[in-house]
C-alpha cells in the first residue's frame, strides 16, 4: 500500500530544505564532482558569506572562515556520510524516486519490527501494530521524504528485536537458531542507527540505559539470570551505539566547520527554548496559524480524553463513544475547510500512540518484555526533548526527530489498545475501532495532501523564478539571483548551477548593491518574502521594474534593474 501511494505523495520537488541540501550533495557526488562546491559568484562575496546553501560547511579547514582571504569553497552536507553514499547509488540508478523508494522501503521494515515486538508481549497486538506504524504514524509522511528517519526507525526497531526477542521466539519456536545470533544483529542495526540519522545515537543510548534499567527492577528480584542477561544486553547496546557514533565520526567529510553558527539557540534560557521545542514538536497543530488547524487540538484532545475515560472499562462507554465522534468530526470538518496540514506535533498527529500508551496499566508495566520497550522509548524522547532545536525540526509532521523511535513506542501502545478492547462488548468494541481508524484515515489524508501540496508549491516558485530571471548585464550569461530566504536555494536546488546565486542577510542588501553595480550588474532577480520593503535598501542603486511581479506571477519575486 505505501508503495501504491507514490504517486499520490508527488514527487516533482522537495517537500523540505534538508531533502534539497541531501539532493544537491547527492547529485554532486553522482555526477564525479566530488563533495565541495565553488562559490558561483565569488567577485561579489569575497567574504564568501553568502553562499547559497544554508548550513553548509568550509571546505577548507586551515583557511575557513577568513574573510580576509576569502572563503569560496564549501560543502552542502558533510555528516552520515555512509548514508550520502547510499542515496548517491540510489540517486544514480533512478534519482530522487530511487531514495525515496528507501525511505518507503524503511517504513516497511520499521512496521515489521514493530508488529514482532507488539507480538512478543500480546500475540493479538502484533498485526494492528504492523498497521499503526506503517500507516497511522508519522513515518507514513516520512516514506515519501529523502531523510533516512524510516531507515533509522528500523534500525532501531530490529536492534531491539535482535538483542531482547530473538532467543526467546527462537526457543518458543524450535528453529534452532544460534542464540547470539539476535544479540549480533542487534548490535549491527545499533551500531548502523547512528550513520544515518544523529538521533540514532540518542536511541542507542536510551535502549542501553533503558535495558539496563529494566535488569535492575525489582521485576527481576527472583530471576537473577534474566537479572544478569538484561544487564548484559543494556552494556552491550551502549557499546555497540558507541561504535556507531566513533563510525560515523571517522567516515566524516573533513570541513573547516560550519559556514553559520547553528545550535539550540538558547538565548531565552535552556528551559524556555525546550518548552517552545514540546510544544512545537508534540503540541502544535499546525504552522501558519490557521484558525482551522484548532479542529486538529480540538481531535487530538479528544482521543486523550477518550483513552483515560476507556480506563474504566464498559463503564465509560457512554463517554468514549462519544468523544471519538467528535474527533472524527473535527477532522472531517477540517477536511473539508482545508483538506491539505503540515501538523508539527507529535501529540496532535498521531494522538493514538498516546492514547495507547495512557490505556497501559500498572500490572502491565509490570512484564519486563513491556518494559524494554515502554523505558527506552520515553529515555528516548526525553533525550530528543532536551537536544533538540529550539525551533524543532523545520518542516515537519509528526516531530520527526521523534520518528526513529516510533516502533517501540507503538508496540507498546498497540499492546494498551489491545488489552483495554478486551474489556469492552463485541459490538461496542467495533464501533470504537471504526470511529479511530476513521480519524486516524482522515489525519492521514491530510497529510499526504499536504505533502502534494508543498511539493506543487515548491515546483511552482521554480516556475515563478523562471520566469523572472533577466540578463545580468556584464558579460556572464548567468543571472543574477538574491535571496533573502535561506531555505530558498536548497528548495530548487536543482537550479542553482543555472544562475549566481547569493543567499544575503536583509541588512546587507545595501553594500551588496553597491558591490553588484561597481562589477558592472545592470539586473538581477530579488526573491523575499518581503519584496517591496527590501528592494527599498537598494534604492540609490537599483529599482524594481514595472510590473515584475506580473512578470514571474509570485509575490515574491522583483525584477530590479540598474538606477538611472
């Protein structure tokens, strides 16, 4: 089914900035280049600070940056390096579509794994966990993107299968299969989990610690060979994930660091950015402000409510029923309003992990086979909460830091889910399962429209900034293109071998146009998402022509030409 909905997803551009940075080195690599780009208008940044793609790295380490000896050769993406050569094959054999396959590919894999960690606590979980993860979660959204968060995902997924499960379904089975076996596979899919995706190491990590945490608990006092044999895989995950962060950080691309400083930006104090961060990354339902998105809350809030009144069993009924149909509802009515969303939060796009996991009761926790997967999974968010971006993930649905994690974390909510229907009569039972697969169809079509609908969207300003392109004047074939936009170049990334492409800060606009006139530019394309105000700054030396925003047909885009 994930591969069907291909061509429903879209693929004629980037739906992000990151996938046109990965793209863009990708393509380079492919194409015999190598990894380093030289500036494509050096005359006009000797700086060399306004190199198109941001967040790019120094190629050369003894030199960069110094402005004072101009800095002009820089990387696109130089971390998880291994994964880069991979797309690069992939990108070789059938381009953009051929890596995205692999992200389709991924999210196979992860719901697999889940469906066998679901099923090693609750048989009857492990077919709705395969389904929850490959089609429910964020990691739908994330199959038809260039990132490696499905590939991730089942890394992680496997890994713990191989170092918890394997030996037990082995011995229940007969097969025969040589014990450590798991606990080497395991091992591998950890150690590889960091080379793709940087939250790999942070999972590595909470699965060590979780193990061992879990080795530790009381659960084991009157097993001291389950004792020894948890504590054992916890040290052995941690050195395993260990080897796959000093892997990834030998294969690294050399750099002379990063062209921008990027961190997690806590200049309103740590505990403020990490608050902004949750409610970005698990409690926003949407970007723009829409005041539809609230149906999204108004859902999510819903199903949360529904699963803590479904704790009582039979006996909330008459409260469950009808808080499901009122997120069905909302979201039907969001639909309809506006049928695409771009919804950030993990908690609001996926609102049936939680409720899974809130169903889990005490006695459940209890089983140690639950709680390698409940522990890891909530050190691992934790983990992420605390590191992340202030601003989250960009473009994003579903946290999508969050993503690697989801096969523990849905195993275990499927097997709340599971348990608490149990409770329930036949009848009552079917009815509440169709009201949640209704809602969780609804968010999923939303997403993939909006996935369409951002990929239209990108596609459509490469036709705008076609149609605003203008010979520059002095001699060079290749326009003139500034941007104010960071994520500009690396949306059209396919474009910018065709123009001299210079990403500049608004207040440096001034001293750039002073510089574009001295070498002789008569025109040249400014693309902002305020057009007007800063063409303003280049006012003594260039002025918009009339009707350029006809021209291109986007508001973003002027046509400026040489003053007087």
């Amino acid at each position: 089914m994930l591969f069907a909905l291909l061509p429903v997803a879209g693929l004629r551009a980037v739906w992000s900035a990151d996938e046109g940075a990965l793209l863009r080195q990708v393509d380079h690599l492919e194409a015999g280049n190598g990894w380093v780009f030289d500036h494509p208008f050096p005359e006009a940044d000797p700086g060399g600070s306004y190199a198109p793609i941001h967040l790019s790295s120094w190629a050369d380490r003894d030199e960069c940056p110094s402005p004072e000896t101009g800095c002009h050769r820089t990387i696109a993406l130089a971390k998880h390096v291994i994964y880069l050569w991979i797309a690069t094959g992939l990108y070789g054999l059938g381009g953009y579509g051929a890596i995205v396959v692999l992200s389709v590919a991924g999210t196979v894999a992860a719901a697999i794994a889940a469906g066998r960690l679901a099923g090693s606590v609750e048989p009857s979980a492990a077919t709705p966990a395969l389904w929850l993860t490959g089609l429910a979660s964020p990691l739908l959204i994330n199959s038809y993107v260039a990132w490696a968060h499905t590939v991730g995902a089942a890394l992680v997924g496997w890994a713990l299968y191989g170092l918890t499960r394997h030996a037990r379904s082995a011995d229940r089975s007969g097969i025969g299969a040589p014990r450590w076996l798991g606990p080497v596979a395991g091992s591998v899919a950890l150690a590889a989990a960091p080379t793709v995706r940087t939250e790999g190491a942070l999972a590595g990590i909470a699965i060590g610690l979780g193990l061992l945490t879990v080795g530790l608990l009381p659960i084991h006092r009157d097993r001291p060979a389950a004792r020894r044999q948890g504590l054992a895989t916890g040290a052995l995950a941690l050195v395993a994930t260990g080897g796959g962060i000093a892997i990834d950080a030998l294969t690294a691309t050399p750099t002379g660091g990063p062209t921008e400083a990027v961190g997690l930006d806590e200049s309103h104090g740590f505990l403020a950015g990490r608050f902004e961060a949750l409610s970005i990354t698990w409690l926003q339902p949407g970007y723009d402000g829409h005041p539809a998105d609230l149906a999204i809350l108004v859902a999510a809030a819903a199903v949360l409510a529904a699963a803590v009144a479904a704790r009582r069993g039979p006996d909330g009924i008459a409260v469950v029923r009808p808080l499901l149909v009122a997120a069905v509802v909302a979201l039907a009515l969001r639909m309809l309003v506006a049928p695409g969303a771009l919804v950030p939060g993990l908690v609001m796009a996926f609102p049936v992990l939680f409720a899974g996991l809130i169903l889990l009761r005490r006695r459940d926790l209890a089983d140690p086979r639950l709680a390698e997967l409940v522990l890891p999974f909530a050190l691992f968010c934790a983990a992420v909460l605390a590191t992340q971006y202030r601003y989250g993930g960009g473009g994003e649905w579903g946290g999508r830091y969050f993503a690697i994690g989801l096969p523990l974390g849905v195993a275990a909510a499927t097997v709340g889910l599971v348990r608490a229907a149990r409770r329930f009569p036949t009848d009552a039972r079917r009815q509440l399962g169709a009201l949640l697969l209704a809602s969780i169809a609804l968010l999923g079509s939303m997403g993939l429209y909006g996935l369409r609908s951002v990929r239209h969207r990108t596609a459509e300003l490469g036709r705008q900034l076609e149609a605003s392109l203008v010979a520059p004047g002095d001699g060079d074939d290749r326009p003139v293109v500034v941007t104010t936009i960071d994520a500009f170049p690396r949306w059209l990334w396919s474009d910018l071998d065709r123009a001299r492409w210079l990403r500049v800060p608004e207040d440096d606009l001034g001293s750039l146009a002073d510089r574009l006139r001295s070498l002789g530019i008569e025109g040249f394309t400014l693309v902002s998402t305020r057009p007007d105000q800063d063409a303003a700054r280049l006012g003594p030396w260039f002025q918009p022509e009339t009707g350029s925003e006809e021209r291109s047909g986007g508001d973003w885009f002027l046509v400026l030409s040489a003053a007087g």
